[in-house]
C-alpha cells in the first residue's frame, strides 16, 4: 500500500512539473534526488495524518502521534523495544533524515507493528 503511494504521488509530482519522472530522479544530482524524496514522503505523511475515518470525524492517526510515557506506563517499554511514534517520524522528515524511501517505509512498518502488539 506504501508503495501504491509512493508511486502515485511521485508520478503526479512529475505531471505538475511537466518533467518526466527519469528527468525527476536523475542520478547526477544527489541533492535534487533528496529534495524530491522529501516532499513525496511529506505528502504520504500527511495523508496518513490527515485520514479521517469514513461516517465518523475519529482520525486513526491521533493514537499514533506520541509514544506513552515511560513513567506512566512502563510495561509498554518492556513489551517494544524500539518505540516509534508520528511525531518521531515528522521529526525525521523536517531534518532530512530519510534517504531513501525504504528508511520511512521501515519506521511507518514499525509504527503500525507496535500498535498491532499493543
């Protein structure tokens, strides 16, 4: 589903800019790439943020943004070992810490494994 994503709004991205999407990744210029991985996982991002439950105004995302307290529940830690929440994940985004799509797919798979085991 990710992936669905992932091209779909990377080939939209192309017809906006007029741009075929070989033109758009092309592999001599690095910081172009990263700019262009930015903003396509910026707005999977915030479709996720912004998903809204069909016939209810309950928005998923809203469990998701921020990990328990450790004080406060502690059994949560020893259960998930690498907590991983949506404000992590925007904090990544705003400082360019994905390089690649494969890094965000990993931490959203292991956001959504850690609700599934909670």
């Amino acid at each position: 589903l990710l992936n669905l994503f992932y091209n779909h709004i990377r080939r939209s991205h192309s017809y906006k800019s007029g741009q075929c999407s070989i033109e758009l990744v092309d592999e001599t210029c690095y910081y172009a790439q990263l700019a262009q991985l930015n903003l396509i996982l910026n707005e999977i991002f915030d479709l996720l943020l912004n998903y809204k439950c069909l016939y209810t105004d309950i928005y998923p995302s809203n469990a998701l943004k921020k990990c328990p307290l450790k004080r406060s529940y502690p059994m949560y830690y020893e259960i998930i070992l690498k907590p991983m929440d949506l404000t992590m994940i925007r904090n990544k985004l705003d400082n360019g810490e994905y390089f690649s799509y494969d890094f965000f797919e990993q931490d959203l798979l292991l956001l959504f494994k850690n609700a599934i085991v909670c």
